[in-house]
C-alpha cells in the first residue's frame, strides 16, 4: 500500500493497537522457539499429561499450549503457567524489530494511546517494555493471562477487550499485526489492520486476508503518524 493510504487510515486513529511478537521484537531471537516448544513437552509429559502424538514435532509453543489445553482444564492451565515462564526467560535476548520503539513513542507523542494485545503472556511483554524503558508509553496490555485458547487471535476477544478497555469507538482504532491471525482477529472486531510484512511471502497472505494496509517498514506507519498528528487523548 502506499504512504498515501497510510495517512489515510492514521488520519483517524486515536488507539494505536500493536501486536508484541513481530511487530515489536522477535521473541525467540535468542532463545529459539523449537527448544522452547520442546521444552514446553518435556515439561507437560513430566507433569504427567499425554499430549497428541501430532504435536510431538511441532516448532511453535503456542500451538503446543492450544494442544495442550485439548487434554483437559488442569493441562490447560499448566501449560499457561510454564509457557509464561519459558517466553518470560527469552525475553533477555529478544530482539527489538527495526522502527518499534520509534513507532510506539512516536504514536504516544502524537496523541494517541499505544495497547498491546497479543498472544504472549503479559509477564514476558512488561519484561520487554521495562528493560527496553517503554513502558511508560503504553496504555494497556491485553494478553493471554488465562488458559483458554479460545481467545487467542484469530478470535477477536482480546482486540475486543482493548477496544472496551480504552472506552474507544472501533473506527478509532487500527491494529498492526504481522500475521493472517491478527488480521482475521481485527476483523472480527471491527477494527482495521496494518500488515507487517516482516519476511518473504507474508506481504501476500496478508493482502489476501484484507489487511487495511501492508508494509515491510514500520518506519511508514511512525512516519504516517508524524504527518497527521493529534490533539492529546484525556487521561
């Protein structure tokens, strides 16, 4: 999409809502997410839960933690809780997405509101903001902090959960998201969705699924909120 079309849809954002993964930094940079969702089975099997044989080679926690939680509410909720921990301990060598912290304060600084919604666990996301010195620039973050599922993007509950938290009218509010789930999820919300196309093939697959707007620089989007600034958001 062009610049244009980007000031377009910034024009009339109030609520900047962000994705964490991607968007921000790259969680498991240092820490790499196949270990981690091994690690995740070791631990679930050593608790004593049999999880499905098709997830014996699966490289992403979070779809082991959705798997986990098909066994039962007790193998739920452990896996929640040590998924917390494991994304919490590579939180340390995650690595900042070029532009993010340039687009958050940017987007602060304009007036606007700046939310965090995503699938990882708020424990490891207010790790990052500390440690990178930008919290203070944050709103909210609307994570997953309990073991359903169920409302994990592509479902629209936690974009919704923002949306409600900031008292904000849908129109108000764009997401930016770098994968097909945060699109679908803003969707079923009612809000618009910036793609960020971080790797090859993703500009396509987030076009496909009508994201507002695609881009592979963040630097567009702070960019397009420096050429339409707002009045200050009340407190």
């Amino acid at each position: 999409m062009t610049a244009r079309t980007l000031r377009q849809i910034i024009g009339g954002t109030r609520h900047l809502l962000l994705d964490f993964d991607g968007p921000i930094c790259s969680v498991y940079a240092g820490t790499p997410a196949p270990g981690v969702a091994k690690q995740l089975r070791d631990a679930l099997k050593v608790a004593g839960f049999t999880l499905p044989t098709d997830i014996q080679d699966e490289d992403d926690p979070l779809e082991v933690f959705r798997a986990a939680a098909t066994i039962s509410p007790g193998a739920a909720a452990s896996a929640q809780q040590l998924l917390t921990v494991f994304e919490t301990r590579a939180i340390p060598t995650a690595r900042p997405t070029r532009g993010s912290a340039d687009l958050i304060i940017t987007a602060y600084r304009t007036g606007r509101t700046v939310t965090i919604v995503s699938n990882n666990s708020s424990a490891a996301i207010t790790a990052y903001l500390a440690d990178h010195r930008l919290d203070s620039y944050i709103r909210a973050i609307v994570a997953r902090d309990d073991h359903d599922p169920e409302r994990m993007k592509p479902s629209p509950y936690r974009v919704r959960e923002a949306v409600g938290l900031l008292d904000a009218e849908h129109s108000e509010c764009v997401l930016v998201g770098d994968s097909t789930t945060d699109v679908l999820g803003g969707h079923l919300a009612g809000v618009a969705v910036i793609g960020y196309a971080d790797k090859p093939g993703k500009a396509l697959a987030l076009a496909d699924v009508q994201a507002a707007a695609v881009t592979n620089d963040l630097a567009e989007i702070t960019t397009a909120f420096r050429d339409t600034p707002r009045a200050a958001l009340p407190n």
